[in-house]
C-alpha cells in the first residue's frame, strides 16, 4: 500500500485511490453536519466546537452585498465580515454547510461564491442549486487527477430553492467528485449513526418539524452517552412521579433536582450547535442560542413524557 498511496494520480492494483480515501477519513473526523429539505424549509445543522478563552468569540454577524460597478455594469459581491463558519451563503438562494478541514472549505467557498456571481453578471440569471453542486463537485474531481495537487479533505451540504420554479433541493458531494440529491443526509462525525436515524424517521415536514427533526438528528450524535444518561435520570424521575401518584411514599426530593439534570441537556445541546434555516420569502436565517435552546427543551420534554408513558404501569380495566 505504502508504494501507491505516495501519488494521487496512481491507482493501486485494487483500483483504490488512497489520497482520496484519507481525504474521506478526514470528513469522517471532522464536526458531524446535517441537512434536512421540508416542503416548504431546509434547514443546515453543525456541529460548533468550543472556542479557547482568548479568541474572539465566533458571534453571527451579517452578511453585506457589496454593489461595485465596472464597464459592464453594477453587479453584487458577498461579504462576510466573519473568520470561519461551517453554514455560509453562495448566493441569496443558496447555502453550504460542510464537514472536514476548514481552511479547504474556506477556498471551495469563495471559488463558488465567484462562479454564482459570474453567472449573475454573465447570463444575468441566479444559478440553480444543481448547476453550483456540479460546479463544486467538478472542482473537487479536478484535484483528485492532477499531479502535485491533493484533494479537497471536505464534504458538502448544499441547499437551495430553484429560482424558477421554487422547489426545494438538497445535494451532497465528498472530496471524490461525485456528488447525489437527498431529502435527508448527515455528513462527518458519526455520520451513519445521524443517516440511520434520519432514514427511521424522516417523513415530509414543513417549518418547526423540519427543525426539530435535524436538531434531534444532531442531539443524537453530539450528546450520545451524555443525553442517554441525563435522560435515564429524567426517565427514572418521571417513574418515581407517578409511582408517588398511584400512593407509593418516597422521601421528598428538592425542588431543583430533577431540573439540574435537564437543563444541563438543554444548555449543552444550544451551545454546541449550530442550526440555519432556509425558506424562499426569507432566504437563510442562522437560528440564535436561545432560540436553539428553547426547541431542544421540547425536543426533551417530548422524549420525557414518551419514556413515562412506555414505563406508566397499565390501566385496570
């Protein structure tokens, strides 16, 4: 292996190329991002890792058109006063989340951004989201066969509403060129653990449940083993609850106890995750902390009250 994984435009003799497949380990251990397209909303989410204490903290701040004219005409650039974010606008109609090295994304990002207004200025119509997820993954393809080049270590999300007929699209594509539409995908960390979740439960949503189902998909992923024990302990406490109402005497508990454990679901889960939703009256929309919070409480209050009524002992007939 070791003599074919030198050169990315040698093959070895089980037709792998390796630089492409370390590329896709790197996705696999970058932050997990999810897409999920609703009837009428598509909603990105990442994974947001926690800043040290002395770097400036990664707050959303807006995205600017700048208009600057030339001998054409007056045609519009995207500014973004902001360092690295993982959810990013190519055009007005048009978002990205991706998963893998930043600096690469941060590169393929402003290649797209450049190809959308190219296309305004040159055809003076916006791009659809199929013609920029070819665009990109055509980039990508090309740094898989050319010598002294490496591929992009990155994987994308791609979401849009068409700008002629309005209907909602999700594409995806890796550091291997190909790229495929999907109504529900997941993509880095623990990303087959996110699809298979997706796959038991994704029906046809629109707005809140759009929202609610890639933010339970996330959940399920960055929260893991803590959410599973935060919510034995919250399941083990609706169980004492209703034992004490059907007449079993318990020492009391204090006022805040089982509310500790909860809220310490809820604050993980609004600080480590990054949600933006994408609707055609409004475009995207980057959801805040408190926002977030609030959903993932009912998210957890949901699952409480599902985990009760599975334990509730059965009703005399």
């Amino acid at each position: 292996m070791a003599r074919y994984d030198r050169a990315i435009t040698v093959f070895s003799p089980d037709g792998h190329l390796f630089q492409v497949e370390y590329a896709l380990e790197a996705v696999r251990k970058g932050n997990a991002a999810v897409g999920v397209r609703g009837t009428d909303t598509i909603v990105l989410g990442v994974e947001k890792k926690s800043t040290a204490k002395l770097q400036d903290s990664r707050l959303r701040k807006p995205v600017e058109l700048l208009r600057i004219g030339d001998a054409v005409g007056f045609y519009d650039i995207l500014l973004e006063k902001l360092t690295v974010r993982k959810i990013v606008n190519l055009d007005d109609h048009i978002a990205l989340a991706c998963a893998g090295l930043k600096a690469d994304a941060r590169v393929l990002i402003n290649r797209a951004r450049i190809e959308c207004q190219s296309h305004r200025l040159t055809v003076e119509d916006p791009v659809t989201v199929e013609y920029i997820t070819r665009y990109i993954a055509g980039l990508q393809q090309k740094y898989t066969q050319s010598g002294g080049v490496r591929p992009f270590g990155l994987s994308t999300l791609i979401v849009g509403f068409d700008p002629y007929t309005g209907v909602p699209s999700l594409y995806q594509t890796d550091p291997s060129g190909t790229f495929s539409a999907w109504k529900a995908n997941a993509t880095g960390r623990n990303s087959n653990s996110m699809r298979e979740f997706l796959e038991k439960n994704y029906k046809e949503t629109s707005g809140q449940g759009t929202v609610k189902l890639a933010i339970r998909a996330l959940l399920e992923v960055l929260l893991g083993p803590t959410t599973k024990r935060v919510l034995d302990a919250v399941s083990a406490l609706m169980t004492l609850l209703i034992l004490q109402l059907s007449g079993w005497d318990f020492p009391p508990r204090g006022p805040n106890e089982g509310n500790s454990l909860f809220g310490s679901v809820v604050e993980s889960g609004g600080k480590n995750i990054e949600i933006a939703v994408m609707t055609k009256e409004h475009g995207l929309r980057q959801l805040d902390e408190a926002e977030i919070d609030a959903i993932v409480a009912e998210i957890e209050a949901e699952k409480a009250a599902a985990e009760a009524a599975k334990k509730a002992p059965p009703k005399e007939t």
